[in-house]
C-alpha cells in the first residue's frame, strides 16, 4: 500500500525531474522504490528516476465518498466514480457555471455512452430547456453570457486567444483531499462549445444519468477549466438512487401537442428527475422524465405525451384535466392543456 510524505525534486514536476530527494537541499537521495504524484509513477535507483508509468486508477473514488470536482487553476480534472452494482440515476449537479467556462465530458463505463446534456434550475424557458453543445461525444464546454478575465472576450462562441489552450492535469490527493498539479502539459480544442451563452440567471446545470446495469459500473467524469479568472465551477456526482414517481400518460409520443391530445392515457408510471420541479411526481418544464421498469430508467423517445394535468402543475388544468409535454433528451419542456 502506498503511504505520503512530503519529498523533493530537482524539476518542475515528477515527470521533468531526474531524482526524488529527502530533504529540501536535495543532498539526500530518497530511498529506492516506486515515487507516483497520482497521475504517473518512477522508480528511483541509485542511477536516478528511471521512465514513467500512467497510473490508469489513480483518479478511481467511490461515489459514496462525495468527493466534488472542484479547481483552484487552469485545468484538467478526470475522475472515474465508481457507482456499485445497483441501477438507479446518478445526479450530476454543476455549481457556479455563471461565474466562467468549464468543459464537461460525463460517460458510463463500461456500457459506454456519453451524457453532456443539462438542463438548469434557473433557466425557466431557456430554449426548450435542453443544453447541449453540438456533439454529445466531445468535451462540451458551457460558459456564461458575462465572463471575467481571460474568457472575457467569450461571446455567443467567439473564442479567446489561444484557440487550443495547454492545461496541466491535476490529480486527486486522497490523504490531504485536495487535487494537486501533475507537471503533464496538453493542449486541448475549444471547438465544441454551446452557440450562445448561458445567461446570468441560469443557476446550476443538472443531469440525470440512468445506470442501467445490476453490476459494476463507474461514471468518468473529465472536467476542463480553460479560463484563469478566479472562482470556476464544481461538480457534484451522487449515488444511484431511486426516482420518484407519476402516474397516468400517454405511451407513445407524437410529433405535435394536437397529435399527443388525440392520444389515450393508460396507468403508466414515469420516473421524475428534479430540477426546477420540487414536489415528488410532479413534473415541471426543466424536469427529467423517464420510463421505469423498477429502478431501471430509460430516458422517453422524444416527442410529445399527454398525461393528467394533476401531474403537472404549470398546466391549468382545462376541462378535460389533460395536458401535453414535450420530452427532448429527456428534459420536460413546452407543458399546455389539451
């Protein structure tokens, strides 16, 4: 098992230095064995550091230990969550995204599958209440109509100077619970970013991810902060959990809300994800809503459903107590009475 303590290093980093030291003159070599700053490892022999080994678990937390993506520089932060054997949504919650940029790649491992869509707890009819940037396999970056520093001249997507910035990667130190700089240097495009910027009042970013599977699974969670202004977003992960539920919709969806009024509503039941909605089972704009067959979640093809009004309670319930609901990716948006 490995244990910390405090060394020193005659470089910038432990990937640049050619020997770990004792004692902060470094007239005192480290004992030979294996040195690791979380992200690689060297083994020091009386010849020196020898070549670099990736860690590939060195970032694995299990989601129980409620560890937050949070950056105090520049940077890349990737995290694999490891999420246990039972299905369940897994919320991610983005916290501060009003005050710079941040790119976010989220994928289930090993099903696959990438999840960089949000929706907002403040941004009641931003769009259809889907935020996504253009392609879901990419590092997707979300930045805010007013910025600081050096994102300032970030403008509905005009991008700052350097297009492709060089980050350093930072690891996780599990002893002072803290993440700490790698010395690994990468440069990293900006190109797969929203067309327009979220505005001042958009509030935390939430999605709900379904684990699917009754075995293990994890959540890699790759966090980039391209911008050198001061206060940058956090992550959040939690545990699979189960959702609430709603009863009473339509099974099938339609390409209109006329189309989905037309339709029969049977006893099914639909899982409720909340973001802006704060009343189990009842759905409002800005909410996830998925099918269930027990904690097992799938999000609805998207289209529009029809349901009983006493579901929703942004609908007025007109005189047939029904309304309709459009599902993009998931997310409840464009809720009327039939």
């Amino acid at each position: 098992m490995a244990t910390y303590s405090n060394y020193y290093i005659n470089g910038t980093s432990l990937q640049d230095a050619t020997a770990v030291y004792s004692n902060p003159d470094m007239t005192t070599l480290a004992p030979n064995g294996l040195y690791s700053n979380g992200v690689i490892s060297r083994e020091q022999t009386n010849l020196g550091l020898g070549p670099s080994t990736v860690c590939p678990t060195c970032n694995d937390v299990f989601c129980e230990e409620n560890i937050s993506i949070e950056a105090t520089a520049p940077s890349k932060i990737v995290l694999l969550y490891k999420l246990g054997d039972n299905p369940g949504a897994v919320k991610v919650t983005v916290i501060g995204v009003n005050l710079t940029a941040i790119g976010l790649s989220l994928k289930v491992t090993p099903s696959g599958g990438f999840f960089n869509t949000f929706s907002s707890v403040g941004a009641s009819g931003y769009s259809d209440n889907v935020i996504k940037a253009p392609s879901d396999s990419v590092v997707s970056y979300f930045y805010p109509s007013i910025f600081r520093s050096a994102c300032s001249n970030w403008v509905n997507g005009i991008l700052p100077t350097p297009i492709d910035p060089t980050l350093e990667t930072y690891s996780f130190n599990p002893t002072l619970g803290v993440f700490m700089a790698t010395g690994i240097l990468d440069t990293y495009s900006l190109a797969n970013r929203l067309s327009t910027a979220l505005p001042t009042t958009v509030g935390d970013l939430i999605a709900y991810i379904p684990k699917k599977q009754f075995t293990d699974e994890s959540l890699s969670v790759k966090a980039l902060y391209p911008c050198a202004s001061s206060g940058k977003p956090t992550v959040v992960v939690e545990c699979p959990t189960t959702l609430p539920v709603g009863y009473n919709f339509s099974l099938t969806s339609q390409t209109s809300a006329a189309l989905a009024c037309s339709q029969s509503v049977s006893g099914a039941s639909r899982a409720h994800g909340k973001v802006r909605g704060t009343v189990d089972g009842q759905f409002k704009n800005g909410d996830y809503i998925f099918s269930t067959v027990g904690s097992v979640y799938t999000k609805l093809t998207d289209g529009y459903y029809k349901s009983l009004s006493s579901n929703f309670p942004e609908a007025t319930q007109g005189t047939l107590f029904y309304c309709t609901f459009n599902s993009t990716d998931g997310i409840i948006s464009e809720v009327a009475d039939c």
